[in-house]
C-alpha cells in the first residue's frame, strides 16, 4: 500500500516539461508574496472604516480591472506571446500594489483597486495559454493540478506570514511585499521563458475539435457559454470565502486575521498534499465528471456550519469541505476550459473563462456583503446553496463535453 501510494506520487510529478516547471517556479515567487487580496476587505472594513456596502464595492472594482484585464490578457496572448503578457501583466501590477497603501478616499482606491487588477489578472488567460500551448489534452488536468499545487504552496505561506503581519506589524507591508514578489516573477520568467517552443497540434486533437465544432468564437458556441455559466456560479460562491466569510469570522464570532490567515494556510496545505496524486488518479479513471459534481456539492456544504453556533472547531470543518470541493473541482474546470478551445482562438477562450472568474470578483464582493447588509449572513449561506445547486445541474447536463 505505502509502495503503491509512493508510486501514485512519483508518476503524478513525473515527467512535466522544463517550460512546466517554469511556471510553476513563476507562480510560487508570484503568490508566496500574495499578501493583500486576502486581507483586502478586512483592510477596508477595520483599518480604513469604510462600511461593508463600500468595502464590498471597492472590493468589487478587482473585478471590473480583472474583466478587462483578462479579456485583452488573453486576446493579447493570442495575437503577440502569452509570454508577452505575462511578463508585463507582474511588472505593472507589482508596482501599482506599492501604489495602494498611499490611497485612504474611495474613488482614489477604486481607480487604483481597477487598474492593478487590470493588469495583475492579465497573468491569468496568458498561463493557460501557455500550457496549452505546451502540454497535450491529455495531461492538462495533472498540469493545472501541479500550477495549482504552487499557487496554494505559496499562499497558504503568504497567508499565514500576511496575517501575522497585518496584526502586528501594520498592513503596509503587506503591499510592499506584494508588489516586491510580482516584480521578481516578472524578472525570473523573462530570463528562463527565452527559449520555449511552442508544441505542434496532433491530427487527433484537430480532428476531435471539428467534430465539437468548437472552431466557432467562444460567444458562439453554446455549449461552452452553458459551461461558463456554471463556472461563475461556482465562482460567485467559492469568491464568499475571501470577502464574506473572513468578515463574518472576525465580527460574528470574533476570531481576527491570525485565525483567517490559519485556515486559508490549512486549505493551501491539504491541497499540496493531495490534489496533485488524486487529480492525476481521476484522469486516468476518465472519472471527470463525477469529480466536477462531487466538488459543487462539497463546496456548498462548506457554508453549512457557519448555520450552527460559534465554534473555532466548525471554522475547520468548513475549511476542510471547502477545500475538498475545490480540489475535485478547480483543476478538472480548468482543464476542462483549456480543452474546449481550438488552438487558433486559444487566447480568445481563455480571456472568456477568465473573465467568468473576473464577474466573480464584481458580482461576489458587492452582491454578498450587500446581501449581508439586507438579510444577515445566515440567509447569504443558504442563497449561496442554492446557487450551487444550479451549477450542478448545468454541469450535469454538459457532462458529455467533458470527457
């Protein structure tokens, strides 16, 4: 058993591209510094006194940057290099995160909220662009398991290290930091991405994209604008966890950003540990499917104890369904999003499903704290469940697509 489970280790890690582990090293130097986004609200609700309608709606501009910020990341990628985009999108953004603990007014911090995640979130359709571009269909799930497994590696030390500091030291820093660590990404992706080659597409993979007629631009095509749908839904939720749920843990049951920064390292933590052996063992089952399904329901019961009276114990139990959820989920959605795109419109494609993650941004801070604001946490949870449970049936009824 313990041979097996080693076995199951080694392949999952095994044989990735050098370009790969490239991104991979670009990733943990880029969200090991990632300090600010998860204290984002907390920053503007307790330091800076705004109210949870205001901090929901500058919370919200991170969103309206990114919608921009991804669509022409990704547009960009497909017309020059996602090399291009990704080199510039760290510099800016690493700058203008600096710029951020200067603004205390809200339309100042709105404007600056918007164009660093203008720029920032352009990273995000030029990654996948890249391992597309490198990695067969085959693999991008273990492939988007393993850039996961850096993202969570590296935040769930940035979280834990961002919240000792914000308590101790003053949120300052976090910015510096932040903005320091996107600068070095850029810097270490411009000298190792000189030479990458991109890889050829098979007969079978142009032959299997015809018969999907997935050579339509992505507005187009139905299907896949049926699967970008659910993916918002789940992002509208999933977003909860960085915005309402660290507020209702400080103010409704008064654990400050010490405890938030422990669970989200312990979410960062399990997902190291296990997403990158489980995604690849799902891939080989071709059990992609069921694994989409199980990880909505998962993610729906992480809101669930937050129902029940305050517990320290329960903020785990919802940390640890949450983050079940997200490793059945995330990597397969994102594989799933990488495969559907013809190589052509590769950028296109994944400038779309960004912007899906980037709607999150806007409509989950505003639309969440605001909900708060009207019915109460309580009734946020259970509207929350609900939303899942369309995506579910969406995801269902799509399940064919994603073999």
């Amino acid at each position: 058993m313990i041979l097996k489970t080693y076995q199951l280790y080694k392949d999952s890690y095994s044989n990735h591209p050098k370009e790969i582990w490239q991104l991979v090293v670009l990733t943990f130097i880029n969200r090991v510094g990632t300090m600010v986004l998860p204290f984002l609200t907390v920053y503007l609700t307790t330091v800076l006194k705004f109210s949870l309608k205001d901090a929901g709606i500058l919370a919200s501009a991170f969103g309206f940057g990114s919608l921009i910020g991804t669509y022409i990341g990704g547009r960009l990628s497909d017309k020059i290099s996602p090399e291009f985009v990704i080199t510039n999108s760290l510099i800016f953004s690493g700058f203008l995160l600096i710029s951020l603990q200067f603004a205390f007014t809200f339309n100042v911090l709105f404007i600056l909220i918007l164009t660093t995640s203008f720029f920032g979130e352009a990273y995000r359709p030029a990654i996948m662009v890249a391992v597309g571009n490198i990695i067969p269909k085959s693999k991008t799930g273990r492939t988007m398991a393993f850039l996961r497994l850096s993202v969570n590696l590296g935040f769930s030390g940035a979280v834990v290290i961002g919240g000792f500091i914000a308590a101790s030291l003053g949120y300052k820093w976090l910015f510096w930091i932040d903005g320091i660590t996107c600068i070095s990404a850029a810097v270490f992706f411009l000298i190792t991405s000189r030479n990458w080659v991109k890889r050829i597409q098979t007969d079978d993979e142009k032959k299997q994209q015809e018969s999907k007629g997935i050579s339509l631009p992505p507005y187009k095509n139905f299907n896949y604008l049926l699967f970008l749908a659910a993916t918002f839904l789940m992002g509208f939720a999933f977003i909860q966890w960085f915005h309402s749920v660290p507020v209702f843990i400080k103010t409704q049951w008064g654990f400050d950003e010490r405890y938030i920064g422990t669970l989200m390292a312990m979410n960062g933590i399990l997902i190291v540990l296990v997403e990158m052996p489980l995604i690849h063992s799902i891939e080989l089952a071709k059990k992609i499917n069921y694994s989409l399904i199980i990880g909505l329901i998962l993610v729906g019961l992480s809101f669930l104890p937050f129902l029940l009276p305050k517990d320290l114990i329960l903020c785990f139990v919802a940390m640890l369904l949450l983050t079940s959820g997200e490793i059945l989920f995330m990597p397969l959605n994102s594989s799933v999003a990488i495969n559907l795109c013809p190589e052509n419109k590769r950028g296109e494609y994944m400038g779309w499903y960004s912007m899906m993650w980037s709607l999150t941004h806007i409509a989950g801070p505003a639309v969440g704290l605001g909900f708060v604001g009207m019915f109460g946490f309580s009734t946020l949870w259970i509207f929350v469940g609900f939303i899942l449970l369309i995506s579910i049936i969406i995801n269902l009824k799509l399940k064919k697509s994603f073999v």
